[in-house]
C-alpha cells in the first residue's frame, strides 16, 4: 500500500482533548480515592480523637497490635470473612452456574424463572432484612413452622443463636449471590458459539463433557469476572450481617467492624483505620493477583 | 449508640434529613447576621443574669428531638420561651442518630448556640475540650431549682457547670401487678429475695427476667446496677470514666453476681430487641423487665399499661438503693453560643418548672427534673418514677453515657453478649481494650 503516508495520529487538538479525558478521571480518583485511602493508612498509625488536628499523636504499631490482641471481635471476624468466601465459592457460585445452565435449555418459563432468581440481587437492603426476619423469626419465623418447631421451647432463634446465626446469613448471602452469577453466565452461555457444541457433538462428548470441556472453558472472561466478583463480594460482605444485628454476636466481619470503629460518636480513628487497611491489604492480594494473570495473559497473547 | 428510645423510631427520617439541611444552611446564615449584630460587650455580662427588657435578641437551637411528640414538646418551650423573653428562637432539628453520629465535627464546625444533649461523661468530655460555654452565671438563677444529684450530674471535669436538664427517665424492674397478686409474688429489696423470687417463678413455669440485647445496650442497665449496689455509685462512676482498672477482684465480683441471675434470664435475649421483651411482658410470659420506663410507650392496650408497676433494683452489699439509673436529656450551649445572652436566658428558661410545664404537656413519658414542675398531670407510675429519682442519692446516667461511646459500643457490647450466652468474661481483656481507647482520646 505505497499510497498510504503515516498518518499523523492526532491532533493537537485530540491530544488536549485525550489529556483532559484521561487527566480528569485520574485527578478525581487521586482525591477521591488514593488520597483518603493513604489518609486512613496514614491515621492508622496515629491516635486520634477526631477533634483538632494538633490532637493526632503517633502511635506506630500500637493500633495492629490491640486489633490482632485485643480486640475480640477481630479474630472471629477474619474466620467469618474466609467461611464467608468459601461459601460463596463452592455453593453460591456453582448454584448460580447451574441455574444459569438449566435456564439456557430451552425451557418454558425460562424468563419467568430468570427474573425470580434476579430479583434478590435488586432489592434495596431493608426489604431483605425484612424478607430473612419472616422467614428465621423464632416464634413466627416461616422456618420454624416448616420445621414444626415453632412455639415450642426447641424453636431455633436463626439470628440470635450465634451457633447458627452465621449459617443463616449465609444462606440470605447465597440468595443473592447466586442470582447475580446467574444472569452473567446466561449472558455467558449466549455468547458461546454453537458451532463449538456441534462439534463436540460430533466428536461424540457426552452432555458433561460438552460442557466442562468445551462449554466452561470458552467462556473464560466470564470465568475471570466471576471469580473476581466472588471474592470481592464475600470480603465486602457488610449489608445482610448489619441489617441482622450490626455484626455482633457471632456475625462478625471485617468490613462491620470498619465501620462500628469508624463511623459514630464511638469513633476510635486510629483502630478504624487499622482494621479498614488490614480489609485493604486483603483485597489487593486477589485483584492484583487476577489483574496481572489477565492483563499479563493478554499482553502475551497480543 | 442509641439513645435508649431511639430503637423506637420508625419514621422516615429520610424526607426530613434533606429539608433540615436546608433549613439548617439557611439558619447558620441567620444566625451568623443575627450574631453580628449583637455588641460584643454582650460577652462580658455574663453574671448579668436574664435582661429581660431589651427584645428582638436571636439565637439557634440545635435540636436531636426528631420524634413527632419530642418536637412538637421542645416547639412548645421554644413558644413559651419567644413569647416571655422576645426573643427569636431558629430551630434545626436533626434526625438524632444522625446528630449524635456527627457530634464531632457539630461542635467544632458551626454549631447552634443551643442544643439538646445528655448529662454524663458524654457531656464532660466536650466540656474538657473546651467546646461547651460554662454557664456557672445561668445556674446562680435555676440552682434552687435542681436536686443536689443533677447539679451533681450538670457539672463539668473543671467544677463548672455547663448543662441543664430537662428530663429524665428511671430504670427498674417493671411487672405486671395484678399478675404477681394472682401469683403471690412479692417485691424484692434484696439481692436474695430476687434469687428467691426469680426461683419460683421458674418453678411456675414463667421466664422470670425479661431480657433483651440483640441491641446490645441494654443489658449495661444490669451491669451498672450491680456494679453501683456491690460497689458504690463513686466506684462506677470512676470505672466508666476508666480512673479505675477494670482489671481487679471489684470488677470480676460484678459478673460472679450477675451469674447467679443468668439463668433466670430470657435464654433468647440475643435474638430480641427490647420491644419484643416488652411484649413478652405485656403477655404474662415473663414476670419482670429491667429497662428504663420508657418500656411503657410499648403497651398499647390502656388495660395492660395501667396496671405496669416498678420497683427498684434490689440492694446488694453496699449504698442501699440509694442510686438510680437516670439518663437525663437536657441543654447544652456551644463555645460560641457562650457570648449570646439570648441562648444564656433560653438555657435557663429550660431549668424553670415554667418550660418543663410546657414540655411535659406535649411529651408525657419523662419526667420533669426541675422541682416545682406540675406533678398533677403524672400517672401513678410516672409519680412514682418522679419519686424514686427525687429520693435517690446519686443518678449514674446509663453506661453508655458515663463512659467512652467506644468503650460502650466497642467494647462493652460484644463483651456483655458473651456474657450473657456462656457466663464467661475477660476482665484482663477488657482493660487492655479500655487502656488502648481511653488513651486515643
């Protein structure tokens, strides 16, 4: 192509125009995420009343040291964060899997069943609360009368039993979780080219094989998103432990704890600050380790 | 942490969030014109005492009262209030876990000159940073007005005073009298006679204590009286405010006691809120309920709330019954509200039976603090809780406001949980956490 010159790419104009698209964002995201996030690892090496600044005093590892020794709460917590991440990933995202396969058969109502399993994922927090209290309720619970241990003295109080209480709130998180897997393996699945099952079909794999063979490992950026969404989910998990009880009483989480020191008259800055850059440091590991695995896996590829 | 009502609150408080903020740019606005047109002399006179000729003066009130029946009762003594002085009185009135999540940055920010807050160490601790006006002046006009106990409970760490009280409301055991007649059951005024007590009641198949503390506060009620009747009142008072070690035979004596009360308390106290035990009571299906007499708002049915008694917590080793849990709600002044004569008078407008009077007309479920207020108004029960706080010795204000918030909410909440469930509690534990809080502040 001997007529084709290289071309000057951009503009001085596209140039600005690029700067500012990229400079605006980036400046946003400097002030309105890395700075108060360097600001809370920064306090959580002080203490600090809240009050005047003059007031904040260096306190180098003493707020580690009372989270990892002292402080109750914060040990269950982290147990609770990884039972929470396990649950996730080998109940509540395998259902959402296999919800989402048997709703791309072609089934009648499958849209009706689509919409059943995704409703959970749009109802506003307090309506789940409201939901999970009629259900677990000791005296009135739905649960207790299916057991038939309603009213009577061996009746299980799902939310106030710190045995089971944890159990409980998973299941509410699992109700959730599945439906939002769910709808992104439907979307998933719709993307994978059939001529990859006809294939296979002719290859003469069976259902099973067809689909963890060929099917499953298709949809690999799938794959990747919900992995990262699992574990995001289980260590943000927040919403359905502080609508039960505020994360006491054997519903501990990291992130609940976060915000009972942080947030409120009973503020402690430095412990709250403490505890939300251990939840940080956690959360980097698995999103740096995917990142780098998809971007460095692309960067090869291309 | 909640006021103990605020669990109550089910109104929506959303709508009313955005239109206070509104009312509240638009008063700091006022309330700035307003301040610069008072003469700056107005900061010296103050042993001057209410100067009640000249009118028009302005000031702000900041108000947690958020409830329908609260405000309309502080709208009634801000009525009362423009209508003698002349004053004006602008009032924001604040969602109030909002108000006392946001406390901190109120009262450094620009803050009303008057506002709604508690007695305790809640109140001292702003007084010790220099965020309150010492009104010591205010006081030479209402002090004859207050019992020895809540000037006791108006006093800052400096020996100055700073608050002045509105209201407040006893805890003790409240039952249902015509149930415990029917049973035989008598009331205890010692430790052994509720042993005793609670004994047979489990017997006759009835849960004897009512518990509730899915919350998690409520169960400090029976840690304070316990510590306050084998201890002291003194000894509480220095342990929440952390002058004292929690890590000592005192301390652990609270909870060996408070054992031999566990198994006679609801074993579903974790899973409830103190509405729910409310009803249990209301239902026969528990004999007693300690809990502050707001417990009361819970019967609905007239038949079931006119026969709600209550007895004190009994006595155990020391002090009798002489103190009584009794959170008072009152006023405060901000720093800056300190050099406005008008929010001075309005303070002490507040400590005269006269605004009390107008208070209680609309919001009858507290009890007035200042002596002289009309009493002809009270239900039996509620003169009967006037009478135990005016015969008390000392009034401990809840643990939740005698102490660091964190220490209450941080702290003392997953403690007493676990507590309650298995009996066992760390008190070694406990003062490594408190040692750590106490010395962030």
């Amino acid at each position: 192509m001997p007529r084709l010159r290289k071309v000057r790419r951009l503009s001085r104009r596209d140039k600005i125009v690029l700067a500012l698209m990229v400079a605006i964002p980036t400046l946003i995201e400097l002030i309105f995420v890395w700075l108060p996030t360097l600001m809370s690892v920064g306090l959580s090496f002080a203490k600090w009343n809240g009050l005047a600044l003059s007031d904040i005093r260096g306190a180098g590892l003493d707020n580690y040291k009372y989270v990892a020794q002292s402080y109750p709460p914060f040990w269950p917590a982290v147990q609770h964060n990884v039972l929470w991440l396990v649950f996730l990933a080998v109940i509540a995202t395998p259902l959402g899997l296999l919800l989402a396969v048997l709703l791309d058969q072609k089934i009648r109502g499958s849209r009706i069943y689509q919409s059943i399993f995704f409703v959970p994922v749009m109802l506003s927090l307090a309506l789940v609360g409201v939901i999970w209290q009629l259900f677990y309720q000791r005296d009135h619970g739905l649960l207790n009368y299916l057991l038939g241990t309603a009213e009577t003295p061996s009746a299980v109080d799902w939310f106030g039993d710190s045995n089971v209480n944890i159990w409980a709130a998973l299941v509410a998180a699992t109700w959730r979780h599945a439906g939002y897997v769910m709808l992104l393996y439907l979307a998933g699945l719709k993307g994978v080219d059939p001529a990859l099952k006809e294939a296979a079909a002719l290859d003469g794999a069976n259902a099973g094989q067809t689909f963890f063979r060929v099917v499953f490992p298709a949809m690999r950026p799938i794959n990747i998103v919900i992995v990262v969404i699992t574990i995001i989910e289980s260590l943000r998990a927040f919403d359905i432990v502080y609508v039960i009880n505020r994360g006491t009483n054997g519903l501990e989480l990291i992130s609940a704890l976060v915000i009972q020191n942080l947030v409120g008259e009973g503020q402690v800055i430095g412990v709250g600050s403490a505890l939300a850059t251990i939840l940080l440091v956690i959360s980097l590991v698995p999103i740096v380790f995917y990142l780098t695995r998809t971007f460095g896996k692309e960067a090869k590829e291309s | 942490m909640d006021t103990h009502r605020s669990g109550s609150s089910s109104e929506p408080s959303f709508t009313r969030t955005a239109l206070d903020r509104r009312t509240l740019l638009k008063t700091l606005g006022i309330g700035a014109v307003g301040l610069a047109g008072i003469p700056m002399l107005s900061a010296c006179t103050g042993g001057a005492g209410p100067s009640g000729g000249s009118s028009g003066k302005s000031l702000t009130f900041g108000s947690s009262a958020s409830d329908d029946v609260p405000k309309r009762a502080y709208q009634a003594v801000v009525d009362a209030f423009q209508k003698k002085s002349g004053d004006t009185v602008t009032t924001n009135v604040v969602p109030h876990n909002d108000f006392q999540n946001k406390i901190n940055s109120y009262l450094q920010g620009s803050p009303d000159d008057a506002f709604t807050w508690f007695a305790g160490y809640r109140m001292q601790y702003y007084a010790g940073k220099g965020l309150l006006a010492p009104i010591d002046d205010v006081w030479q006009q209402i002090g004859s007005n207050y019992s020895d106990a809540l000037k006791k409970a108006s006093t800052g760490p400096d020996g100055k005073m700073y608050f002045v009280p509105n209201y407040n409301y006893p805890w003790g055991f409240f039952y249902r009298k015509s149930f415990w007649a029917e049973k035989g059951y008598t009331v205890p005024t010692t430790f052994d006679d509720l042993k005793t007590l609670a004994a047979k009641m489990k017997k006759d198949g009835i849960i004897p204590i009512g518990y509730a503390d899915k919350d998690g506060w409520p169960a400090m009620g029976t840690f304070d009286y316990i510590n306050m009747r084998l201890n002291g009142y003194q000894f509480h008072v220095d342990l929440c405010a952390h002058k004292e070690s929690w890590n000592q035979p005192k301390v652990q004596a609270v909870f060996d006691t408070w054992k031999a009360l566990l198994p006679y308390q609801d074993p579903a106290a974790l899973g409830q809120t103190w509405q729910d035990a409310a009803q249990l009571l209301g239902q026969k299906k528990t004999g007693m309920y300690l809990l502050g007499s707001f417990v009361t708002q819970q019967f609905t049915d007239a038949a079931v709330l006119a026969e709600i008694d209550f007895f004190p917590f009994p006595s155990i080793a020391v002090e009798g019954q002489d103190s009584i849990e009794a959170p008072i709600d009152g006023l405060l002044l901000s720093k800056k509200g300190g050099q406005n004569q008008a929010a001075k008078d309005f303070l002490q407008f507040m400590g005269t039976p006269e605004a009390q009077n107008a208070y209680y007309a609309v919001d009858t479920s507290n009890i007035a603090t200042a002596k002289g207020a009309d009493t002809s108004k009270f239900s039996p029960l509620n003169k009967k809780c006037a009478d135990a706080i005016a015969n008390a010795k000392n009034i401990s204000q809840f643990f939740d406001r005698d102490a660091l918030p964190a220490m209450a909410n941080n702290v003392m909440i997953p403690a007493l949980q676990s507590f309650i469930k298995d009996g066992t509690v760390d008190i070694k534990n406990l003062e490594s956490q408190a040692a750590t809080l106490y010395a962030a502040q």
